[in-house]
C-alpha cells in the first residue's frame, strides 16, 4: 500500500523477500479452491430452503457480477508486476487510506471467515466424535493448520492442490451419482422419486417469490468468499503474467459446474422443501441413498474444504500483515520472514484471532446460528474489498490511460460493467438490513471501519513523526 508522498511502489518491493514458489498447477487448483468454498457445502441447505430452485438463478448471478470483479482486478495486477495484491493497488490509485483500508480489512475478513471454517470443521467432525468437546476440536485444527503454513510456500501450495483435488472428485462423484439415480428412478425411504422435474414440480422456479429469491443472495455470496485468492498468492507465483488469466478466465465454467449443476442435481434427487436448513445436503444425499460409508466419505470431503478456507486464510491474512507491517501500517513485527522465508509473526498473530471462534463455540453451543452470524459480517467486508478493487479499477482507467492501452488482459466493458457491479454490491448491503439475523451483523459492522479510521489517523502521525525526525 503506497503513500506516494512518502514510499514509492518500486520501494515497496525492493524490501520484499517472499519467494515466487507457486507453480502454475499451484495457483490453478488455488483459484479453484478459492471458488468451491465452504459456503457451498455448509450453507447450500438453508440457502435452499430460502429461496427455492431460484437459488441456482442466485449463484450464476453472484458468479456473473465476481468474475467481472476478478477481470478488473487481474489487469490491475498485471498492468503493474510490483503491485503484490490488491491492497497494494488501492493504495497506489485512490491513496494511502485505500491501502491501509483493503489491508486490514482483508486480514480482518479472513480471520472472520477462518472462525465461520472452524466453526464448520468442529460440526463435520461431530459427525464421527459426537461426545469430544467442541472447543477441544477447534483448538486442535487451528494448530495443525499453524504448523502446517510454518513451513515453506510450497508446502501451502501442495496442500491447497490436493484440498481443492479432493473438493473437485467430490462434486464431480456426487454429478454422476445423481445422473444415475435420476436415470434409474431412484426412491428415497422418505417415498420421493428422483427426477428433474422435481426442481420446478413444487410451486415453480420461483416458489417463494421475489422475497424468498432475494433472501437467498444473503447466505449465497458467502460461498465465493475467497475467490478473489488467486490476485493473493499472485505475489509469489512463477509466471503471473501467464497463470493469472487463465485461472481467472475458468471461473465462469467451473460456477456453472460445481455450483449450478451440483445444486441441481441435489434438488432433482430430493425435493428442494425436503431439504434440512440445518444440514449439508451433500451429505444428507448420501445418508439418504443408504451408503453410510460414502456418507463418511463426503462428511471428509466437506471436512477439508472448509480446511482449505480456513488453510487460505491464514495464509493470505499472513501475507496482508506483511505488506501493511511494510508499509509501516502494521507492527514491524509481522515484516520478519522464517529462515523458509514465511512471515511466522503474522501466522502466529492470526491464529491467536482464529482461536476465538473457540471461544464463540464454547458461549453458543448452535454451530448454525454462530455460521450465520459470523458469514454476514464476513460476506459485508469481502463486498467492500470487491468494492475497492472495482473503485481502484475506474480510478486506474482515469488516472493510467495508457496502460489500459498497452494492457494485453483488458477488463471487457471495464467501465460499464464495474458501475453495475457496484450499484449490485449497493443492493446486496440493502437486502441484508431485511432479515434479523442479518441485520444483527449489518449494525455492528460499521465499528469495523471507525476503528479502522482512527487506526489510519494514528498510523498517518507516526509516519510524519519518524520524517521529521530523519
């Protein structure tokens, strides 16, 4: 994040030491976990229950609005091979304040997001250990995923291919499942007979009306928090220039892929109202069909994709405390790499944040209700972080003509589309203020961004303090 007063963006990064480890298979498979996340294995069932089969409508439209938000943010990157993320270009195009908001505010969504992870993982693992405390549960993930990101980013990266392999066979083996089920006229004990008609058969497309559609947004943007990892871990990537766009470009096929037709399949095989609000329906799929050991299967499966976004999270949060401890907007502490070049301190400080969704388990034994909460605030921030990249787009597109010009990866319809994106994001915040639980989350999280504010102002002095005193 660039004060272009005080440090250049050529500065920035002649101080950086993070190794470029991650392959081009690496970053393709992050880019895929980053769009299966647990929101689609934990929430799909109350989203669902929402909103009916419009829910498939929900997700191509979120899907739709966010690929718009990664092509804005994949020509800023790589307009510019020293930005290292999007914080970096916030600060660059709309000033320091950007920076130092996107920065923290990331670090803070995913800390937000990992304790929703944990909070999921601690219900998936339930399923085996019914009696083991919760909070003992919780305590021992947090410390494996710690141990597992004090390595190498290498190792980060080796972990998020097979998370992502093991989430990708997952949905693709419950698609067939349900083709043959639905091929063969499958019934359940509960009497429903496995068909496509039954996603449009009770009440149509829409049987909740506008109201029940756009509740389903609220819970259904949670599942693509995470997607915008891949401009993360573009700083320590090999070939970015090579590895960015392809991985941005295969997100629309893979959201028609993992989320639409999955959700699909799911529905035709059990009729969307007999769906559990409370339940995974990739799980409840297989429970039904009487396999309990793919059950189990599927219960591991749902397991480490909610590993894998708590895995992402700490890893990203880690690099964000890097570059704002750089910058001299976050302790110097978190500027000081490992010997295997990891920022440890940063690591160290978000798990120690993690450890409070143990704290919130323990208080609220209702994994649901903490899910919910925790996901609404989370889904708030991750609009604004969308928010800025697509402001520091138009700013960049105002400001930098000329590289728009040279750019060999131009955001299509970059102006237009980033104004719709936006006035979408505008009305997501609205329809939150219309559901309790939600709202409940949309009150409290302007406290995020006063405290932020008063951070910048004593963050602002000290900078002009140490000048004056060189």
């Amino acid at each position: 994040m660039e004060d272009q007063t005080e440090i250049s963006p050529p500065a920035r990064v002649k101080n950086a030491t993070l190794q470029r480890g991650l392959t081009n298979r690496h970053i393709q498979l992050i880019a895929i976990g980053g769009a299966i996340g647990t929101g689609l294995f934990m929430g799909s069932g109350k989203t669902i229950s929402l909103a009916g089969p419009s829910i498939i409508f929900v997700y191509m439209i979120i899907g739709f609005v966010l690929f718009f938000v990664m092509r804005a943010m994949g020509e800023l990157l790589l307009s510019n091979l020293e930005y290292k993320s999007f914080s970096d270009f916030a600060g660059d195009l709309l000033g320091p304040w950007a920076g130092f908001f996107v920065g923290w505010t990331y670090w803070f969504c995913w800390v937000i997001t990992g304790i929703a992870d944990i909070v999921a993982i601690t219900s998936y693992i339930s399923y085996w250990a019914p009696n083991f405390p919760e909070w003992g549960t919780s305590f021992i993930c947090v410390l494996t995923l710690l141990i597992l990101n004090l390595a190498t980013v290498k190792l980060f990266g080796e972990m998020e291919f097979w998370f992502s392999m093991i989430k990708i066979t997952a949905i693709v083996s419950l698609i067939i499942v349900g083709i043959v089920l639905i091929s063969i006229g499958f019934e359940s004990p509960a009497g429903h007979t496995a068909a496509l008609e039954n996603i449009w058969n009770d009440g149509g497309m829409f049987p909740k009306g506008l109201s029940g559609f756009f509740a389903g947004f609220q819970i259904a943007i949670f599942a693509f928090v995470g997607i915008e990892l891949v401009g993360t871990a573009a700083a320590e990537t090999r070939n970015p220039e090579k590895s960015l766009p392809k991985a941005i470009n295969a997100i629309p096929i893979r959201i028609i892929t993992f989320y639409v037709l999955a959700l699909a399949i799911i529905m035709s095989v059990t009729p969307w109202r007999s769906i559990l609000a409370d339940k995974s329906p990739f799980v409840e799929l297989f429970v039904m069909i009487g396999i309990p050991a793919a059950a189990s299967l599927v219960n591991f499966v749902v397991l480490t994709a909610a590993a894998s976004s708590a895995n992402s999270g700490i890893f990203s949060t880690s690099r964000m405390l890097f570059g704002l401890s750089k910058e001299g907007e976050a302790p110097k502490q978190f500027s000081q790499l490992s010997k295997r070049a990891v920022p440890a301190n940063g690591l160290l400080f978000t798990s120690l944040c993690l450890s409070c969704g143990i704290i919130l388990i323990y208080f609220i034994p209702d994994v649901m209700h903490v899910f919910t909460l925790v996901t609404t605030v989370s889904a708030l921030l991750f609009m604004f972080i969308w928010s800025m990249i697509l402001c520091s787009y138009l700013a960049y597109r105002k400001k930098r003509p000329q590289l728009h010009e040279k750019s060999i990866y131009k955001m299509p319809l970059g102006i237009i589309m980033s104004w719709l994106c936006l006035a979408f994001f505008v009305f997501m915040t609205v329809l939150l203020a219309f559901e309790h639980d939600t709202r409940q989350a949309l009150s409290v999280t302007p406290l995020w961004f006063i405290a932020l504010a008063v951070g910048y102002q004593y963050v602002k002095k000290n900078k002009q303090k140490n000048l004056i005193q060189k």
